[in-house]
C-alpha cells in the first residue's frame, strides 16, 4: 500500500473523528482529556497527520460512543440494516407480551413463506 493511499485513509479517518467529536459537543480540549493525550495529538489525529495506537483508537471509540466500523468509514449497508433492526425490536419490547408472542409468530410464518418460493 502506498504512503498517499495511507494518508488518505488517516485524512478520512481524522474527519470522521472531527464530526462525531463535533456532533456530541465536545471541545477538543475535554476530548483529549478524556483520551488521555494532548490537544495537539487530537489535532493532529483530525487533520490525517498522525496515526494513533490501537489503545487510543479504542478511548475514542468508547469517548464517542460509536462503533469501531463507522469510524473506519466500513458502516455502509449493514449499519443501516442493523438500526432498522433494532429499532423494530425496540418497538416490539414495548408491547405486551401477547402482542409480542403474535409478532413472533408472524415474522416465523412470513420468513417460511419467503423461504418456500426462494
């Protein structure tokens, strides 16, 4: 792998960082405290000049509350399909648990049906 293709990736990497930071509101400043490192290295890091440790990458995961994939830049449709996901099971937790037990048994006969005619 080139360096240019390396540098890319830590350029993008860096931004995604930058918008999640900025999107939960928090300063550079606090968010390198939380980290651990200094303000400088989490400039550094946004702006795609530096890489980071394994152990780093994993306080910013937990900092920003995120997955690892999405900040890689890997989150494409299996995010998406994985918050539909839970957000339908999230719906069904909230019911009572005979409206639970119908639904069950409703998504058990649709997915036989759909296996029949595959």
């Amino acid at each position: 792998m080139s360096n240019r293709a390396i540098s890319t990736e830590l350029i993008e990497l860096g931004e995604r960082i930058r918008k999640r930071r900025q999107e939960m509101k928090l300063s550079q400043e606090s968010f390198a405290e939380k980290a651990g490192i200094s303000v400088n290295t989490v400039s550094r890091i946004e702006g795609g000049q530096t890489a980071m440790s394994v152990e780093i990458f994993r306080k910013m995961i937990e900092i920003l509350e995120t997955d690892a994939n999405i900040l890689m830049g890997k989150e494409g449709d299996d995010a998406e399909k994985r918050k539909q996901f839970e957000e339908v099971f999230y719906r069904i937790q909230k019911m009572e648990w005979k409206e639970q037990k119908i639904i069950m048994q409703t998504i058990d006969s649709l997915i036989d049906s759909f296996n029949e005619y595959r």
